[in-house]
C-alpha cells in the first residue's frame, strides 16, 4: 500500500459498508479506509477527500452513482446543513443495525471484550419529535434579524431554523414565538444581540414547557419577554434566565426565575418526577421507561439490599429500585437535580433514600476508605465515561451487581475493561436508540462479581 495514496481534493470512487462513530459510512480506497460524509452503506458514491493521515482520509459525498438499498430521502430541509442530525438519509431500520454494529465493534476493538452479549438496538415506534430538550442558538444579523438556530455542521455558524423534527412541538412553537416577539420590545435593536440562546424543557406527560433565556449579561428585555412569551405561549409554565459564563452560550450560570414556575412533572413510565430547569433528565421520555424497566429488571433488587445510584440525576433510576430495596443512596454534582431528587423521594413516600450533592471521583473514594458496601450499584456517567477512579471505586463496594449506563460505546468499553480487570465481567449490553436520526446510542450494561461467593 502506498504511504499517501489520497490527496485532499482528490475524488474517488468508493463502496461504502458500514457506519461510523460520528456518523461517516466507511469505504476502503487501496486498503486505506475513508470516512465519508452524507454516505449510506451500501452505496456507491464518488467522495471528495477532504482529510488525509496516515491510517485514514475523510470526505465527503458528492455524487451517489448506485444507490443503497437502505438510502431515504431526508424530510428535514436543513439535512445536510445543520448539525444536529447525521443519519436522515439512512432508513431507520438500518440506522438500528448500525447502532448495533457501533456498539459490538466499540466493545471489541476498544474493550478487547469478544464475548459479550450485545442485543439488538431497541427502536421507537416515534423516531421524530422525541426530544423534550432543546438548546437554540439565538444569531443576529446585518440587517438586525433575529433567529434562533443550530449549529452549521461542524462549525460555529448559526443557521436560522424553519423547523426543527426531533423537537416536541411545543419547543418549536416557542422558538417561533421568541424570534417575532422579542423585535418589538427591543424597538431600538440595541439590545438584541444580548440574547445566546434559548433552552426548553417540555414535559410530553402535562404538555407544559419551561423555558430559559440564556443572555450576555442581564439585558432589559428579559421580563417583558418573559410575560409576553407566557401570554402568547399558554402552555409556558415558567420563564428563566442565566448569565453566560466565558466564551460559549453553553456554559451558563444557573438558572434564576423570571416568572411562573421552576419546575415540570414529568412521567416516566408509571414513576412521575419532578424536574426542573437546570437538571439532567432523559431527552427521550418514551425510551427512558424502557430503560428504567430494563434496569430494574437487571438489578434485581431485594428487600435487604442496599443501592447506591452514581450521577443519579433526580433520582430517575434510583427511586424505582429503592422502593424495592433497603436502602437507597444517590450521588449528583448538580444542586437543582439533588433538590428535584429530594422532592421525588418524599412524593414517592421513601424514607429510606439519601441524596448527596457530592462529586462522584471525590465522595467515591471515601466512602471505600469508610468501609462502604453496597449490594448493587447503578453507574450512569456523562459522556465521559466513569473512568479508572470510579471503577476501581466500585468495584472496592464489592456490590455483587452493576448497572453500566452509557451514552457513548467508546466510554463504554473502557469502563466495562477496567470493570473486567477488577472482577465484574460484562454478560450482557442492550443498545437502545434515545436519539433517533443521529448516530448516538443508549447502552444498558450488566456486570457480575466473578466470585461465586456472591
């Protein structure tokens, strides 16, 4: 094989035949494999090369000479263009294969874990309008028009929004109203580039939405917006507002009341929860029950045991097992989730459930050096991952039993590595797409301590 045998804006000819991290179809040109953008697996397609290492180029597709027959027509018109969907074009039903191929080679190829038992992904009966989250990017141009938008494909470039498929509707319908209210409270113009980005959350049991303007310090705007939103908005239970914090909308501080309500309920399954503004909840409500199912059924949690939840949120995975347990103890770093998770506790009628607002890698650690044990522990780490720390953590709990949940394969290789090496061989993982339309997916993992001693 030669040692560059592509060059940027060279155009081949490529068979593409799976799916990658990141949602590239992935073909081979003189052994060399290149990642290629807007491909289907299964095609045929001329691909522009854009990138060029050592091991592998990226491009992108410009023409599709023979069709996959696993190729859609994407019904979003910012497919392509925007940045948060990469796999419009792909049917669903093979966006499942995929995911479910991501998931099995992530485990072997970073994992070295060659016998474990990966299901096939779980799919939804609705693949669009699921996301009960959205974060708009507000951008304002020459002319001092307002839009609220996503991210270009890999870029910082807002792109105005004429629809958005995975939002609930009602997000929609507030991003729409924001953009043609807020240019009449700020006649002048001189204010409307203080506004970064809109946040809702909409609870698909009442129907009801919060929403969080997120701002360049606290501009005049924000309670006439506020109440002119809710006004036109019905459905609008509160307005929030925060404060940028460095470079990028996204880190913000939290969360202060504008007017109405702080806080939705929500149904997951059978379990309401209370959820507010600012706390980490499952986007996907419909697939969150059937994790939550699956978790429970998985942990198989007895009347003497003792549960220790990790990144617990408010509570989501933790309550239901609880209820069926001795004890019940949750870490969370987030103040708004661990207060959410209090107020569930005490609706849910459990006084046996502990929640600490504590960093895991910190509070972890002393607890082992406490002599802590739990019976069964549940770990649903950020994108991240666990890491060595918390596993080995983990791990010194002796719990018989641990719950991975994950939403990135890579992360989740490595954690179920370390957590082999300590003791807990993975048996099982089962993939469950959250996130239709996108190549990120869900995975419950079910380790067990080696030793028959427990």
């Amino acid at each position: 094989m030669a040692e560059r045998p592509l060059e940027i804006g060279q155009t081949v000819r490529l068979r593409l035949d799976s799916l990658a991290v990141g949602g590239e179809a992935v073909g081979r040109h003189e052994g060399m494999a290149v990642f290629a953008l807007w491909g289907c697996p299964g095609d045929e397609a001329e691909v522009e090369i854009t990138e060029v290492s050592r091991r592998f180029a990226r491009g992108i597709v410009r023409s599709v000479i023979e069709s996959s027959p696993d190729r859609v027509d994407a019904p979003c018109p910012h497919f392509g263009e925007c940045g948060g969907c990469q796999l419009q074009h792909v049917s669903y039903e093979a966006q499942l294969r995929h995911k479910t191929a991501i998931v099995r080679d992530a485990l072997q190829r970073i994992g070295g874990l060659t016998d474990v038992e990966v299901a096939e992904t779980w799919g939804t009966d609705e693949p669009w309008r699921y996301r009960n989250r959205a974060q708009y990017s507000a951008a304002v141009n020459e002319s001092g028009e307002l839009a609220l938008g996503l991210a270009r494909f890999r870029s910082h470039e807002i792109i105005g929004l004429t629809e958005c498929r995975l939002q609930h509707p009602l997000s929609e319908q507030i991003r729409t109203a924001v953009e043609r209210l807020l240019p009449p409270i700020d006649q002048g113009g001189r204010e409307r580039s203080l506004l970064l980005g809109v946040e809702t959350f909409i609870s698909f049991s009442s129907g009801r939405g919060l929403v969080t303007l997120v701002c360049e310090g606290q501009p005049a705007f924000a309670r006439p917006l506020a109440d002119a939103l809710s006004e036109d908005v019905s459905e609008v239970a509160g307005v929030l507002f925060a404060r940028r914090r460095g470079r990028a909308a996204v880190h913000r501080s939290p969360a202060e009341l504008v007017m109405g309500e702080g806080h939705l309920l929500e149904e997951i399954g059978d379990h309401a929860y209370r959820v507010s503004a600012d706390s980490f909840f499952q986007t996907n409500p419909a697939q969150a029950a059937r994790a939550v199912d699956l978790v429970g059924e998985w942990a198989n949690v007895g009347r003497g045991d003792s549960v220790v939840d990790l990144y617990c949120g408010v509570g989501t995975l933790l309550l239901p097992l609880a209820r069926e347990a001795r004890r019940g103890l949750g870490v969370e770093a987030a103040d708004s989730a661990v207060s959410d998770g209090k107020a569930n506790a005490r609706a849910w009628a459990l006084r046996n459930v502990t929640f600490y607002q504590r960093n895991v890698e910190r509070v972890l650690p002393r607890w082992v050096e406490r002599g802590r044990t739990a019976d069964v522990v549940v770990l649903d780490p950020p994108r991240k991952g666990a890491g060595p720390i918390v596993t080995a953590s983990v791990a010194k709990l002796q719990p018989r039993r641990i719950i991975l949940v994950s939403c990135d394969p890579a992360t989740l290789a490595r954690d179920l590595k370390h957590l082999a090496e300590l003791g807990y061989p993975c048996r099982r993982v089962q993939p469950i797409d959250m996130f239709p339309q996108t190549w990120h997916v869900e995975a419950i993992a079910i380790c067990e301590a080696a030793s028959a001693a427990r």
